[in-house]
C-alpha cells in the first residue's frame, strides 16, 4: 500500500541511502582514526620497539 503511493524516484534514492550511509560513516572512521593519530602526544603512540617482544 505504501509502496504504490510513492513515486518510482523516491523509491530509487531509499535504495541507494544505505550505500551512502555506509560509505559516510568509513569515511568518518577514518578521519576519526587520523584526528587520534594526530592529537595523541607522541610518548603515547606505539613505537616500533614497544612492538617487538621483549628479549
């Protein structure tokens, strides 16, 4: 009933705003990753020899 009172284009854009959603919120994790790379003080971030197994 609902789906013959909207018109075919707004049928088409419900289709294509979950393919948005998902890329605007990769796109938002990343910032969000690269915002805390950045802000984090550089004692806090992992450096190469805190990675390696102690001897």
């Amino acid at each position: 009933m609902i789906n013959s009172l909207l018109p075919e284009r707004s049928a088409i854009q419900f289709n294509y705003i979950p393919k948005i959603n998902k890329s605007a919120i990769a796109i938002l994790r990343l910032i969000h990753e690269i915002h805390i790379i950045f802000t984090t003080p550089p004692s806090r971030l992992p450096t190469p020899d805190s990675l390696l197994p102690a001897p």
